[in-house]
C-alpha cells in the first residue's frame, strides 16, 4: 500500500512569499506521522493540530491509523515557520487517503493557506498578500484563504480567491460528489464561492478617513516657519529635525506631518500593505496614505533596524513610503542613532547574520523631535537652562557629526506667546490647511518625477546627478562662499543644493536662485549637536 499526493501553500521569506511543495506519502507500517523540511516548532506541531481536526470531522486521522504518514514540505533547505500549512497538510493527506478525489488540474493550480483549529474551522494568517502575490506570479489560478484574509488577499488582480470557514467547505469544493461523515454537523456550511472587493469598499474610499485622524496644519498655533520647513520636506523627501522647548508643539507638527504627503501611487500602496501584512500589522483597511511610524525611545535595536535569528523588518522598513517619526531622538541607544547612517543615505538597510542575510527597503523620511539640552530651555526665553556645561555637552555629543550631516533640514520649534492661544482659528489664517500643503507638496512632486524620473525625488539625487544641474555663475558663487563661512562637509554641500533645488520646485522655478540658496542654508544646523 503506497499512497502520494502533492499540494501547495506558501510561506513569507523575508519581505515576499515563498512557494512551499507539501508532499505526503502514506505507507504500511507500524503508526508514525513525521513532518520533514527544517520544520520549527510551530510547523510540528501541525501533526497534534491536523490530526485532531480531521478527526473531529470524523474523517481518517493520522493519529488514529496503523500506518506510517510523512509530510516533506520543500525547498526542504528553507527553514519552516508558522501554522499557515494546516489546511495544505490536511487536504493533502485526505488526497493521499484517497478520501477526496479532485481533478488533478485543480490541485496543481491551487494555493491553500490556513491555520486549523481543533474543531475544523479555519483561523487567519500574516502575509496572505505578499503570498497570493507570489501565487500569482508563480502561475497559480486560485487561493484558499481563511474568511478573515479574503479581502486583504483579493488586492492582488488576476487570481481567485476563495475565502474559507472550515475544512468541509474546501473538501466539498474541491470534489463536488464528496460526502463529509460529519455532513449532520457541517452541512449547513455554505458553498465557497470566488471573492471580489465590493465597489463601496475600494481602496481609493479609504485614504480621506485615513488623513482625517491626523491633525490638520491649519490647528497648529503660530509655528510659520516650522510649517514652512516640513512643506519643504515633504516635497523633497527629505529628512528633518524638529528642535525646541518642550511642550511646543513638535510631536504635534510631526503627526501633521504625514497628512501633507501624497497619496501613495498603487505599487507604493502595495508594497507598503505587504510590508505591513507579513509583520502581522496589517489592520485589515487598505489605506492610499503614507504611514506613520512612532516608536518610543527605549525601543530596542532590533525593533528599530529589524533583524533575529531570521531577519525581520523593523520599524524603519515598516516606515517605508511615509515618516519614521523619532521623538527624543537624543535618548535613543546610540547604537540606534548611529545605525541609521546608511538607511539615510541609501533609503535600504542590510542585515546579515550567520543563519540569513537580508536587504530592506527603508525609503521613508526621518522626522526627529529634540530638545536643544536635557532640561530643554538652553538659549530659549521661557526658562533659564539649568544644565551644567557637562550635562550640555553631553547631550549634544549624543548625536554624531556623520548622523547630523544626514539631517537636511533643522527646524526651530518655538514657544507661542499665551495670548496667542485664546485667538479663535476662525480669525487666523486658516487656508494653509493640510490639504491645501499636500497639493502644493504634489505639485512639486511632479517637477521632480518629470526631471528627475518617476518616483525619484530630489533627495534621491546622487552626487553625480547634481555635477549636471547647471546653476547661474552668481548661485554657484554664493554657494561656494557660504559653503566656505559655514565649514560645510561635502555632504552638506549637495545636500544644500537639493534643498534648494526642492524650494526652486515649490516656487514653481525651472533654475535655483539665489534667494533658494540662502533658504536653504538657514535650515543648517544652528545648536552644536555633533560638535566635539
């Protein structure tokens, strides 16, 4: 007695699925149930979850029969991790049995995802997109889901998906002339049929009640300058610092921040909703906007860059596509801090350990939030400083030159005179609304993709790029001159001509004048952080 059957299902690999071939051969023998691949614990214990659920549908169980039943779950070099192979391992071994009898076609165009609780019933999983994503690239037709996956699968055009409630569904789906034993307790389950997004509930809807949870710019007391500064930003991608008194509004500005970006073009929502679903994130509303990410200060290495044993991404690569806000930056571990060099630069960060090495994307912009000293009033008119010289030079020392000179843009935050806060909004000027910013900040935007290339903006622009930007005989002069006064690294120096370049954009001019240079060198750095 040999009996063989093979069925697919996927898994994540770091930031995409990964095709798993699950083979099943059922022998006589003494009883045995092995599952081989590089199987983790989790994936083992599949055989305790498998064989209960089969046998509370009162089907044949592995755990039940004299009989010697292996699982090889292949590429068998790829490590093994999660429950998502449940209901592949199930179907495959009822195939095996011969208990189901489906057409040869469909299993071999077929995807089963799912985790199996005792009772049959199917519970959901992380990743379903990046995996229905790989399906369809791999030629697979259709996808079996858990209920609870259908709609964040069904984003992926051009393949079925089939959402699922409980394994008798996807048994007499699979062979219509199927009769479950259990058929007194399941038979009121509904058929399976294909899911699609309805209409009312397509993606573009979502992204207004997404922005509207974030505070408008219009609601920010006083703070021009700041405000005028994070337009900027958003408009160049690029990073930026927000320094003052505490209390002053700048965690404020920074979640007013990500309502000013555009929305994110279908692939950047794709890829970002991926990102998002393989971390088990993934809320279940598709959302047009850039995300937010805020981790707290005491947040560890790994959770900020991502790594483990096998590498995940972190907050940074979660951020990509919107803003990594840092709110007291200074108190982060320094090797946090200091690990951000290359992510700033190259907008990807590498992780390599013994077991695995990965590549992340991390293109999103760093907002930083900071005090200029540790009780937060050095060279403000609130409060005297209290800090000794010790204290002070301590703090700033926190942050590196190399990591300030990543930092394109130093915005004052400011305290608001308290008269200023009993002003009704109504009688200030309230047309620099978040809206009114972001089609500014799109505008921009699309000078910069139609110079520059779709999708790159003028952070992006390498050292290279910019030896071909012809600049006036007296811009190139005032920037080598000030460039001169101001001490200004290499690195600064193209990053002064990038965000003037940004600033030209804003203002609508094809060439960088001189006023863009001199806007663009007020946002150096004015406090010593860094210095030694």
């Amino acid at each position: 007695m040999k009996k063989f059957s093979r069925v697919f299902t996927a898994q994540p690999h770091l930031l995409r699925g990964e095709i798993i071939s699950v083979e099943i051969s059922i022998s006589r023998g003494l009883h045995a149930f092995h599952i081989v691949g590089m199987a983790g614990k989790s994936v083992d214990e599949a055989r305790s979850r498998v064989g209960a659920a089969l046998h509370n549908c009162e089907y044949p169980s592995p755990k039940h029969i004299n009989q010697k039943t292996v699982v090889a779950l292949a590429p068998a070099d790829l490590h093994k991790n999660g429950s998502r192979y449940d209901l592949a391992i199930a179907i495959g071994y009822l195939v095996a049995d011969g208990t189901l009898r489906p057409e040869s076609n469909i299993l071999e165009k077929s995807l089963f995802l799912g985790e199996l609780g005792l009772d049959g019933y199917l519970k959901p999983i992380n990743g379903s997109l990046a995996l229905v994503q790989r399906a369809k690239e791999s030629g697979f037709t259709h996808v079996y889901v858990p209920q609870q996956n259908a709609r964040e699968a069904a984003c992926i055009e051009g393949i079925t998906i089939y959402p699922c409630n409980h394994l008798v569904q996807v048994c007499k789906h699979l062979d219509p002339e199927h009769t479950c034993p259990a058929d007194h307790d399941f038979g009121s389950l509904a058929a399976i049929e294909a899911y699609t997004i309805p209409p009312d509930e397509q993606m573009g809807d979502e992204a207004s009640s997404n922005t509207n949870n974030l505070p408008c710019f219009s609601h920010v007391r006083g703070q021009a300058g700041a405000k005028r500064g994070l337009m900027i930003a958003a408009a160049g991608r690029h990073n930026v610092a927000l320094y003052g008194p505490p209390g002053t509004g700048k965690s404020m500005l920074a979640q007013a921040f990500t309502g000013i970006l555009p929305p994110l073009s279908q692939d950047e929502m794709l890829e970002v909703t991926r990102i998002h679903s393989i971390a088990g994130i993934f809320t279940g509303e598709l959302s047009k906007t850039a995300p937010l990410r805020s981790p707290h200060h005491t947040a560890s290495y790994v959770s900020i860059i991502g790594g483990g044993t096998y590498p995940q991404p972190g907050e940074i690569t979660l951020a990509h596509h919107g803003v990594l806000f840092l709110d007291e930056f200074p108190e982060f571990e320094n090797r946090v801090i200091e690990s951000l060099r290359q992510p700033l630069e190259d907008k990807k960060i590498h992780i390599s350990r013994a077991s695995a090495s990965a590549e992340f994307p991390a293109d999103c912009i760093v907002v930083a939030a900071l005090n200029p000293c540790p009780c937060g009033f050095y060279g403000t008119k609130v409060k005297p400083c209290s800090c000794s010289p010790y204290q002070l030079e301590r703090y700033q020392k926190r942050l590196s030159g190399p990591i300030v000179d990543r930092i394109d843009m130093w915005l004052p935050v400011e305290h608001i005179d308290y008269e200023h806060f009993h002003i009704p909004l109504d009688s200030e000027n309230t047309t620099d609304t978040s809206l009114d910013i972001q089609k500014k900040v799109t505008q921009a935007r699309t000078h910069q993709y139609t110079r520059n290339g779709e999708g790159k903006s003028n952070s992006h622009l390498k050292a290279n790029d910019l030896t071909h930007m012809e600049l006036a005989e007296e811009v190139r002069d005032l920037l080598i001159k000030s460039a001169r006064a101001l001490d200004l690294s290499p690195r600064s120096y193209h990053r002064v001509i990038k965000l003037a370049r940004t600033i030209a954009d804003i203002e609508g001019e094809k060439e960088i004048l001189g006023d863009h240079v001199l806007e663009s060198l007020q946002y150096r750095p004015k406090i010593s952080y860094g210095t030694h």
